[in-house]
C-alpha cells in the first residue's frame, strides 16, 4: 500500500510530484487557452459593428423617406466613406 500512495497521489510527504506540477501546468495552459479563445471572440464582435454602417444605414433611411434629396444623399455617404 505504500508503494501505492507514492506513485498514486498528486502529493508525496507534502510536497507535489512531479505528476502533480505537470498536470496543474496542464490545466493552467488549459485554463488560459479558454479565456483568450472567449476575449478574441468579444474583441471580434465589437470590431465588426463599424459606426459608419450604422451613420449608413440612417442616412439611407433619410434618402428613401424623402427628407434629403440625391444630391444630399450622395455627398454624405461619400464623406462617411471617406
């Protein structure tokens, strides 16, 4: 049974193995992996909306209920696409 709780157990008279340093690394490396995968796709969400599409979208909604006219319409979009 000795033998057992030796090789057994992450811990060995108190002090961690080296089975138990390497699966801790392990887990920490897993660990960050995750939460960098999770922060990249909230990065990449926010970078998608472009506040120009938004000013786009809004102008054209004026164009087409007629409160500015084509020329309007036109000289503002190429100034939002710079």
């Amino acid at each position: 049974m000795g033998h057992y709780l030796q090789f057994g157990h992450m811990f060995d008279s108190g002090h961690m193995s080296g089975f138990g340093w390497t699966m801790m690394l392990l887990w920490t490396v897993i660990a960050i992996a995750v939460i960098a995968a999770v922060l990249m796709s909230v990065t990449s969400r926010r970078t998608r909306t472009n506040p120009n599409d938004e000013a786009l979208a809004v102008l054209s909604k004026l164009y087409a209920s007629g409160e500015i006219d084509e020329d309007e319409f036109r000289h503002r979009r190429d100034i939002l696409k710079g």
